[in-house]
C-alpha cells in the first residue's frame, strides 16, 4: 500500500511496508481510525501507528508502541515516489 523509512535511534534504518492486515488492525485498534479520514486528513500519529504495526508484524520491532514513538523517526513519503503517500493527489 504504502511504504516508510523508518530510523531507529541506535540501530540501522529500514523500509517497512503497510498492507492491509496492518490497516485492518489498526482501524480496530485505534478509535475513530479511517484509511478514508487518513487520506483526507493526515496525522503523524496515526502514521506512527502504521509504520508500528507493519514493523511489529513483519518482526521488524520488537517493543512497544510507546518505544518505538520514542526511539524512531520515520520518513511520511520520499519525495521522488509520491505513491508511497497515502493521500489522493490534487485533481
């Protein structure tokens, strides 16, 4: 679906990838959670949440939520890859 860089305070960064088991989890999880309102309305936190549950799921962290929001930085999009966003593009 779409993919983050994700740079962990004191190990090497990676790529991690969002699919929809990791949407579907996240929208149970987290209330009021819409890949519809994501897209309309971007929130950091909620890419966090994603960037954490694809990580976590593909074994890529093994910690807690509150861990990685505190020890990783994550790249929203590169810039020469506008697919890797998940918002719709200006008509």
């Amino acid at each position: 679906m779409f993919t983050f860089t994700v740079a962990p305070d004191n190990a090497d960064e990676y790529q991690v990838t969002v699919g929809p088991r990791d949407i579907v989890k996240w929208e149970r999880t987290v209330k009021g959670a819409s890949l519809v309102k994501l897209q309309q309305d971007v929130h950091y936190e909620d890419l966090y949440h994603l960037a954490y549950l694809a990580s976590k799921r593909q074994g890529l962290f093994a910690g807690s939520y509150e861990l990685f929001e505190e020890t990783v930085d994550i790249t929203l999009f590169d810039e020469d890859d506008e697919e890797s966003f998940p918002t719709k593009q200006a008509a």
